[in-house]
C-alpha cells in the first residue's frame, strides 16, 4: 500500500471500526432506537416509512403528507399499520408507489385530503424515485441499510425524546361521521393541472377500489392553509369522495384542533397522533385494531 | 452519469478489470488497449444521459488535434509567426464553443435592439455539462505544445494518418479522462501528457486510491448531501418566512456544504485517477484555514487558480508591468475567474468583491511581511476571511439578486429556528471542521501527523467514514460544480 506507512495496521483499524460500528448499530436498532418516527431529514423520515411498510403486508395502509406521517406505522412499532406519508410531499406520492405496485397496499387504504393539491402540475419527487432503486431494496431486506437505521437519525430522534419529555394524555370520546354528512359538493374552479390531479387520483382510487381494497378519505387535523385554498381543496376532496364512490371524513369536526397537541402548530404530537389514528381505525371498521402503541413523547 | 451512481459503478467495475486484466493489457499494445478503453469508458460516462453532447466533445478532441499537429509541424519547420497563428486560432475557436454553448444567451441580453425571439433562442442554446472544464483542457493543450512544454508525445502527430489517430485519441484521452472530464480539476496538458503510458497493476498507489475515495465520498455522500436538503430551503419560498436564527446557520451550512461537494468531487477524481495510474494535482489544500483572500485563492480550486495564473495573470503581465498594472490584472483574473463560473451577474460580482478584496489585501500587506506571526492576528484574519469567504458564497447560492435582498430582509426577524436545520448544520458541518482540524495538524503538528499516517488509529477514522458513507448518506444530489 504506497503512501501509507503501516498498510497492515491502518487496514487493520479499518476493518475493526467497520465492524464495531456495524455491531453497535445493529445493537441499537435491537432497542427502541429501531423506532424512528422522525428524524431531522424529511426525505430519510419518509422514506423509513415506506421501507418499513414495504416490508411485510400491511392490514391498514396510510398515504398522505407529513400529517400522515406523524401517525405512528411500523417504523414505530406499531405492526399491521403502514404509513405512507411523504415529508413535503401528497397524497398522491404514496398513492402511485401503490398503484404503480413498488409498494404493497393494505385491504384498507387510508388517504389524507388536505394535501390532494400539493405539488400539482410538478415532477415525481426524489423520494418517489428512489423507491424500489437498490439502495430502497438493500434497507428494505437488511434494517441496517435501512432510513431508520442512520446513525444521525437515531442521534435526532434521541434528542427530540430527550426534549419533549413525558408523554401526552389520551382518551378523549371518538365520534364517528357518516361520510355522507361531510360529502361537501362546493362548486369551484380549479386550474387544468388541479383537474388532472382530481382526475389522477380518482383513477388511482378507482383501480384500488376494483381490486377490493375498502378505502376511506380522511381530513386530518393539523396544517396551516389559507382559507381560500383550504376551500379549493375541500372541493376536491369532496370532488373525488364523489366520483370514486368513497366516504370522506373530517377529522377537525370529530376531533377540535383545541383537544389535540401539536408540535410545530401543524403536526400533531405524538399523543395526539396516536389518538387520531384510534379515531380513523374505528370509524374504518377495522375488526381487529392493529396495537396503537402507548405514549412514547417522541 | 454521476459518480455516486450505481450505473457508475458498473462501469467503473468492468473498465478497471479490462484495463488490468485483459490479454491486451500488457506487451507492445497495453498502451493503446489501456487508453483507448479509458477512452470508450469515457463515452459512455459522459454521453450517458444525453449522447448528443459527445459531438461537440468530439468538434473540440479534432479541432485541438489538428491545431496541436499543426502547431507541432510549424515549429519543427522554424516557422514561429504560423505556428502562432495556429495558436490564436485554436484557442480562439475553444473560447468561442463556450461563448456559444454558454454565454450567447448572456451577451445577447445585453445587446440593445436586438429582437426578442433572437435573444430568447440564444437563450434556449443548452449548456453542455463539463464544457468549461474540457474547453479549459484544450486550451492548455495548445498553450503547452506552443511553449515546447509538451513535444516528445506530440512529435508522433507530425506525419498524417495512423499517427495522426494515435495523437487524435490521446488528445481525446487527456480532454475526456472520465475523472476530470465534467468538473475537474483543471489538468494541465504539461502534467498529464508524460503521464500517457502502459500501466501496471502492481504500480497502483493504493494509499491514495483508498483515502481519496473514502475521503471523497464522505465529504460528497454524507456531508454534502445531507447538508443540501437543509440549505436548499433558503432558495424556495420558505425563505420569505426565516428569521436570523435559520438563516445564519444555513448560510453557514452552504459555506461548509459547499466545500465538501467541490473537494469531495476533487478527491474521487484523484482517487479514480490514481486506480488507473494517472496523478491528479491536488484541487483543495484545507481552504477554511486560510488567515486572508490571498491564502485562500492558494488553497480553493487549486487548478483552476493555477490555470488562470499560467494562462491569463502572467500573459497579461502578472506583477511585472508595475503596481496599477498588478491591480487591474488582479482584478481581470478574478471577474473572468467569477464569469468562467455561469454566465450570470451574481458570478461577476462574485468574482469582482474577490479581485476588490485581493486587491485591498495586496495594498495592506505592501511593503509589510504577508505572514502574520502573532496567534491573535492569526486567528483574526481567519475570522474575517472565514466570514466573507461565506458571505460571499450567497450569490452562488441564490438564484437571483431578489433572493439576496429577501435573505438580508430576514436576518431583521428575530424567530426561533427549526431543529432539523440546527441539528443537521451543526453535525455535518461538524465534520467539515473536523477535517480542517485534521489539515491544521497535517500543517502544524508535523511530527504527530506522521505517526498518525499509517496507523490503526488513522484506519479508525476511514473505518467510521465508510460505515456512515453506507450508511448515512444523503439523498443523492447532483455536484454544484456540474452546473459550471
């Protein structure tokens, strides 16, 4: 080895904390560390969801934005629910991983409305493209290569539970809509590239929908939009609750934003999150509720 | 195709193992299977996205052949005014492809009158990725073979045909040298052409393969690329939103993210290089370290720096012409050296406050010693420099001046900052400095340095880069400096 004075011993040094480093993780991922809801990268938080929905079948699947995403899925534990929400992203990133077939679906599909308008007329994103690439196929069959398994992600995640401490209360009383009570017909205009989206997403909806998969449209609480638009998107949310013949429900009417917590004022806290997806599950019917973890304070 | 890539991967897998391994690859012909195979890989590494940009890469290998050949014959038959003639014209031709592939659009919006539609076809003219770079090449090809810097190799291309081909594909090999070829570093022909030979396994220095590439790709992968998603937002519209207590620290971020994407490009190139059997100057020599402008310009892009003293400070005159001539030539260099970079205004003023600020420093240090010997003064210029060095990175950062007025407006707002953005400046940026510290003690600590060089301890530190490049990598990002 030219230019190094000691190849034996600098191999040597090499290998060993190329080992031990591996072992620590590895470890580490054996703890609670392995449950990464969020880490301090939108991209990596996402995409350790997906890996970990795409990892064995799902009986609840969730697809939505980063208000979906603090909804607590596998990579939190809590088996059976897979969480597709994209940091940054829409619905629709989540939906076409499922209808394209680089990610499983659940017999429930559970999509969040508030963001069916973001991103229109733009190109897939970088996360929707990574997926299925080898560096997505490597975390997804060793945990190691895995989003959730990044060192300065398990650091992040730490710090947060260092930092917001003990965990929320729970146990607020559910209250379940009938879609048809919130099946908003709002007239408005939407722009060429809104149509195509509203247009996208019920076809996609549709091809699910044919293959027997129950789906229900949710509006989360949480986000901040201007009056103006959030009206556009409800329009579209009803638009589509219409023509692929799937409920809707507003979650902000069954759960006031005043009764829940939120981290930032647009994403709910982890208690919080954990409530909400209580609420989803059975006002879906799912028979046997996937476990919702208890209050971690992450 | 990028050098993160796995299609990259393949190539680079395949190519090395033909190279070394392949019944051509020793005996009479090793030389001409080694660089014609390096030349093919390089076709495909660069007409891999787009193969249409390979044929002005192929005008420029042709038209710098006939120029060197011609240049070569002149010489040798004492006509100096024809051969220089050559000269002119080759390199005028060279500047005039990166006139028209990447500042047509430019200058033709600073034309008064002339029609909208002209000026918006000018503007549409695509910019060839690595046309500054190889252009670059070229030139100094013709340059070196014009001051008998290169001329035993190129003596072969006197005679027409197969040695004219064998002179066409080494030029070629030197322009498009896949490790170089789209952002550098700038080699000069007088360095590469010796190196054109035969290569044997047994003659790697796998020293420099080994940290170069583990180097190169934790400076790119884990701390560019991380860095990128955070600093990106200061060019989207959350940017209208941030207060001081982001903005700082992700200015910062640039500064250091910036760095670790040019240097780390750097030492990939040098570390493919070196597998090959090729040595590469080195591109970066620890740039945060530096106590003013001046240090700094010798330690950033070493071979663009070095290019533009050879082939532009001294032919205008360099020092020689006396001190007003100095200033002004300084100051040339640095505005070309700042539009050589994007045909934009924020390039030209980027590189102006440069040749300002050099030639400020150049008329404090008149007549004084340039080192400063007292600890404070020391730390004192590596502060100033440190901070304008970075401030001046926002007008490569920023798409526009309106993005720059909003980034001053908001460091008026006194708001809290997101973790992600503190935490992911604070730990990759960590790393940046951690590097530099690595360098101050290369430089300072001489003794220790070299026992630390070779040991257990220093395969500690590539063991633990390796395990985050695998890792904890970044969402795959493009180099900044493709752009150029």
């Amino acid at each position: 080895m030219n230019g190094s004075s000691h190849p034996g011993r600098f191999a040597f040094g090499l290998l060993t904390a190329l080992a031990a480093a591996f072992l620590a993780q590895t470890l580490l991922l054996k703890g609670p560390a392995a449950r990464l809801p969020k880490g301090e990268s939108n991209f990596f938080s996402s995409l350790a969801r997906i890996q970990a929905a795409a990892r064995q079948p799902n009986s609840v699947t969730l697809v939505g934005s980063s208000l979906t995403g603090r909804l607590p899925g596998m990579e939190s534990g809590n088996a059976g629910v897979g969480n597709l929400g994209v940091d940054g992203g829409s619905t629709v990133e989540g939906l076409s991983l499922i209808d394209s077939g680089r990610v499983g679906c659940g017999p429930v599909l559970i999509c969040e409305t508030n963001t069916l308008l973001v991103g229109v007329g733009g190109k897939p994103s970088l996360l929707t493209r990574s997926v299925g690439k080898p560096w997505f196929e490597a975390g997804r069959k060793c945990v190691n290569f895995s989003a959730a398994a990044r060192p300065s992600s398990m650091g992040y995640a730490g710090l947060l539970k260092w930092k917001r401490g003990a965990p929320e209360s729970t146990g607020m009383p559910f209250v379940v809509m009938d879609h048809s009570e919130v099946s908003l017909a709002i007239p408005h205009e939407f722009s060429d590239a809104e149509e195509r989206r509203i247009l996208e997403v019920i076809t996609m909806l549709g091809r699910q929908r044919s293959k027997g998969i129950g789906i229900l449209l949710v509006k989360l609480p949480g986000g901040v939009q201007e009056p103006g638009y959030a009206a556009k998107v409800r329009a579209a949310a009803a638009a589509v609750s219409s023509a692929a013949e799937v409920p809707m429900i507003d979650l902000e009417a069954i759960l006031p934003r005043r009764e829940l917590s939120f981290t930032d004022g647009a994403h709910l806290a982890p208690g919080s999150a954990a409530r909400v997806l209580a609420t989803i599950l059975e006002v879906a019917g799912i028979p046997e509720r996937p476990s919702v973890p208890s209050e971690t304070g992450r | 195709m990028l050098f993160n890539s796995w299609e990259f991967l393949v190539l680079l897998v395949l190519t090395y193992g033909l190279y070394y391994f392949s019944p051509w690859s020793g005996g009479r012909h090793g030389k001409a299977w080694q660089v014609t195979l390096l030349l093919a890989a390089s076709t495909i590494f660069y007409g891999w996205e787009d193969p249409r940009l390979l044929l002005l890469l192929g005008v420029s290998c042709v038209g710098n052949s006939i120029a060197t050949a011609k240049i070569i014959l002149f010489k040798s038959q004492g006509d100096e005014a024809s051969a220089k003639r050559w000269v002119r014209l080759a390199v005028i031709l060279n500047l005039a492809l990166l006139v028209v592939f990447k500042y047509a659009g430019f200058l033709a919006g600073l034309v008064p009158g002339l029609p909208v539609s002209w000026v918006a076809a000018m503007k549409a003219i695509p910019l060839p990725v690595g046309i500054s770079f190889y252009t670059f090449h070229g030139i100094s090809m013709i340059v070196d073979v014009w001051r008998g810097e290169v001329t035993r190799e190129s003596d072969d291309m006197l005679s027409r045909g197969k040695r004219f081909a064998k002179g066409v594909r080494d030029i070629g090999f030197y322009l498009m040298f896949f490790p170089q070829l789209v952002a550098g570093p700038i080699v000069k022909a007088k360095q590469f052409w010796p190196q054109i030979a035969a290569k044997l396994h047994g003659d790697v220095r796998w020293g420099v393969v080994v940290r170069s590439l583990i180097a190169g790709y934790f400076l790119k992968m884990v701390v560019a690329d991380n860095l990128a998603e955070q600093t990106g937002l200061l060019t989207q519209p959350a940017l209208a939103s941030m207060g001081a207590f982001e903005l700082i620290p992700l200015l910062y971020g640039y500064s250091l993210q910036i760095f670790a994407d040019f240097a780390g490009y750097s030492l990939i190139a040098l570390g493919l290089a070196a597998m090959f059997g090729y040595q590469f100057p080195d591109n970066f020599n620890f740039p945060y370290l530096s106590t003013s402008l001046t240090e700094f310009w010798r330690r950033w892009h070493l071979s663009l720096s070095s290019w533009l003293r050879d082939y532009l400070y001294i032919p205008l005159g360099g020092n020689r012409k006396g001190e007003a001539r100095t200033y002004l030539n300084l100051f040339i260099v640095m505005f070309l050296g700042g539009i050589w970079h994007g045909a934009e205004w924020k390039f030209a003023l980027w590189g102006s406050l440069h040749g300002l600020l050099l030639g400020v420093e150049r008329f404090w240090f008149r007549g004084r010693e340039r080192t400063v010997s007292s600890w404070w003064m020391r730390v004192a210029g590596w502060v100033y420099c440190f901070q304008v060095v970075t401030l001046l990175w926002l007008t490569f950062l920023m798409p526009d001046m309106h993005h720059i007025r909003l980034f001053f407006e908001g460091l008026g707002r006194i708001d809290g900052a997101r973790g992600p953005v503190l935490y992911t400046v604070a730990v990759f940026g960590g790393a940046v400095l951690l590097y530099h510290a690595a360098g101050w003690l290369k430089e300072h600590r001489q003794k220790w340095f070299s026992r630390f060089r070779g040991s257990w301890t220093e395969g500690v530190c590539y063991g633990l880069m390796l395990f985050l490049i695998v890792t904890n990598s970044g969402a795959p990002q493009g180099f900044i400096y493709f752009q150029f």
